[in-house]
C-alpha cells in the first residue's frame, strides 16, 4: 500500500505510457496492420493527426493511472483485480468510441467495433498488470 506523492504518480505515469505504447504499436504496426485498410480504408486520413494521437495517448494513460493503477497501489489490490478493473476502463472507453461511430458514421465496420472493443479492454487490462508488477517489484513503488 502507498500514499501517492509526485515522484510515484510520475513514474507510474511514465512505466504506463512505456508499456500500452510498445503494446498498442505492436497491434498497429504488426497484428492490425492493414485490418483498418481493408474495413474503414475510406474513412482513414492519408496520414495519422499526431497532435490528436498523441493527445488521446496522454489523457488516456492519465486515465488508467487515475482510475486503475493508482487505486491498485494504495488498496494492495492482486493482479486480478487489477486486470478487471483495467479490463472494464478499456472496455468502457473503447465501446464508447467504437459505438458511437456506428452510430454516426455511414460504413464504420461492426467487425473493426467488434475487434477494437476487445483490444481497448485486453490492452488496458494487459498494460494495468504489467505496469503493477513493474513498480511493486522493480520499481518498488506500492
């Protein structure tokens, strides 16, 4: 169990962005490449909005610290609970995304909702553990 102060939020920030952005480019780069072509190809830019990028990056990583990460560290919750806490932000935040679109927009693909939803809940699940572990036994934070 921890108090938060600066220094730990800051690192639990910073382990955080590391590990969901190594994991997310995998996805993109490797495991999803050309998935998003294939489905919503018409719908995508020629070229990424880093600014846009970059700032969902930022408030979400801020989000999984706030409302999974750093309430794992000051209860002492397991990896379980963590993973399910992190699974269901992901899930809530990606469907949020993913439905509205179907909603919205003409010719968004179900299927890329679908696969998006459940990599939004594995990823932020995934990072949530990953990032516990680090700081309670390399870190050695919580």
């Amino acid at each position: 169990m921890m108090k938060p102060d600066v220094g730990s939020i800051l690192m639990v920030y910073g382990v955080t962005a590391c590990v969901f952005f190594i994991i997310d480019l995998f996805w993109l780069g490797l495991a999803a490449k050309g998935l998003y072509q294939r489905h919503i190809g018409g719908l995508l830019r020629e070229q990424v909005n880093w600014t846009a990028a970059v700032l969902f990056y930022v408030i979400y990583i801020g989000g999984i610290e706030v409302f999974v990460l750093m309430p794992a560290l000051q209860d002492g919750a397991g990896i379980v609970r963590t993973a399910v806490m992190g699974g269901l932000l992901g899930f809530f935040a990606y469907s949020t995304f993913d439905l509205t679109c179907l909603a919205l927009i003409r010719n968004w693909s179900v299927t890329i909702a679908a696969l998006d939803m459940l990599w939004g809940t594995l990823l932020t699940a995934f990072t949530s553990v990953v990032v516990i572990w680090l700081v309670r036994t390399v870190v050695k934070i919580g």
